[in-house]
C-alpha cells in the first residue's frame, strides 16, 4: 500500500522523539479507545526499555464493554486507564504518580501516539490550561515542547504515524477514528474498507454509494440539477463518524493481537 498520509512534521518528530527521550523517565502513549491496535501504527520499539503507560482515550464514544475488555488485555503487560474528555484531572494524575517515579521531586514523561488521539486534550486537562511552555530543560532543546503541571512535567511531541501503512484494514480504521483525514485519502480501497467495518458495527444494509446518496439528499448536500455532492457528502459522513457523532462504536476487537513490545 503506498505511502495514505505522512506530512513532512512526521518524520521530523520521530528524530526529535529518538534524540530526546533520554530527559524523560516514562512514556505516555495515548491511544483511541476505538481501535487500540490501529492507533499502535507506529515505530513503538523507539520507546523499548522505558516505563511504558496506555491510555484509552475518547471512551465516551467507544463501546464500553470492548474498551473493557482492552483495559483488562493491556493491563496484563502494561498500566493502563481509560479516558474521555468528561472524567476528572483526579483521574489521570493519580494514575501518572502511581504508575511513574520521582526523581528529584518531579515526574517526566512524554506523551506520544499517531495524530487525533486526543493528546493535546489529555495535556491540557493535566496542566488545567492550553499548553504552556516551561521554558529550557536538560536533554532537550527547541523543537519539543515541556509543559508544566507542579510536580509532573510533561513532554508533548507532534502525532507520530508509520511512514507506510501497509495493512488496509489499520488503514481504514485510522480513517474512522480521524487519525487519517479523509481530504487526504485517494485510495478508495482504504475508504470502501473503512465503510464496511463502520457498516458491520451499525447494522446499516445499503451499499457505499447508496449510502452516500440518501445521507446526501438528508443533509441538503445537493449540486446543480439535484445531483448529490458525492465529496462533500462523503468527507462530513466520516468526519462525523470520527468525532463519534453517529454513535459509540469500536472497531479493533481482536484481543489476541495485543503483542507490543513482547
């Protein structure tokens, strides 16, 4: 499969991530409760010998009883939590103090994951602000940035994604969940995939093209003569299934396949 997405700050945050991750102590990696396995599409043995910490994030639009059984899958190797922008600042620092040592009476981690898993969000609700710089800190110079949180000190690093995404099916469920914007994909293999599992999850029976049409004609999205804007349709159709706005779906249920990092 050839190359669906990979922007130029991409590649220049794994060098960055590479040179700089001996400043920190732990990772966080923050993936989509939706699809954890899909989310993990990204070099994760440059993190191997760290402390290691999952967060499930945007479980309010997950199916509940899957992210579950995710918790309990990653829990076995790794300490994990479940998030979403509603639960308490409480919730995700006592896990990070919990799960992370002190050294000279703070906390540094760096807060990984490919692009739209919600990582400025979790960083914002743990500094109780937009990312603020802390200025200058070892190890590390411009490019990365440390946000300060008292004791926790957090390293936030652009989304980082394979530079191939060779297997479809990751593909079309990066595609659900936003972390590959469907303006940028042309491979329409990836975006009739990625409806087919979203129309497995609903129960929906027409085809794509059907589909398409009717949720076209519903939203007024019409052009000259009454025909349906098939790209418009098609770009705000997945643009509101990643933002979970028709319905709490997950799509990676494998449980099997958690092998990171063994």
């Amino acid at each position: 499969m050839s190359n669906v997405w990979y922007p130029g700050h991409i590649s220049k945050a794994k060098r960055q991530i590479k040179e700089y991750i001996k400043a920190v102590d732990s990772i966080l990696i923050v993936l989509d409760a939706r699809a954890p396995l899909a989310t993990t599409a990204f070099e994760i043995d440059i993190f191997k010998g760290k402390n290691i910490l999952f967060v499930l994030n945007k479980s309010d639009i997950a199916d509940k009883e899957t992210t579950a059984q995710w918790i309990q899958t990653i829990g076995r190797t790794f300490p994990v939590i479940s998030f979403n922008k509603n639960e308490s600042i409480r919730k995700i620092k006592n896990f990070l103090l919990k799960n992370t040592k002190e050294k000279l009476n703070e906390v540094r981690l760096l807060i990984a994951g490919v692009p739209n898993v919600g990582k400025s969000s979790i960083i914002n609700k743990i500094s109780g602000r937009k990312s603020a710089k802390t200025g200058a800190a070892p190890g590390v110079t411009r490019g990365l940035q440390w946000i300060n949180s008292g004791k926790i000190k957090l390293l936030d690093s652009p989304g980082i994604l394979y530079a191939k995404v060779f297997n479809k099916d990751i593909a079309a469920k990066l595609l659900l969940v936003g972390s590959l914007p469907i303006e940028t994909i042309d491979n329409f293999e990836i975006i009739s995939r990625a409806f087919e599992i979203f129309k497995n999850e609903t129960g929906i029976q027409e085809s794509f093209d059907e589909y398409v049409e009717k949720f076209g004609k519903t939203r007024g999205f019409l052009l000259k003569g009454g025909t349906v804007d098939f790209e418009r349709t098609k770009n705000t159709l997945f643009k509101l299934i990643s933002e979970g706005k028709l319905g709490n779906f997950s799509y990676d249920k494998d449980f099997s396949k958690w092998e990171i990092l063994k």
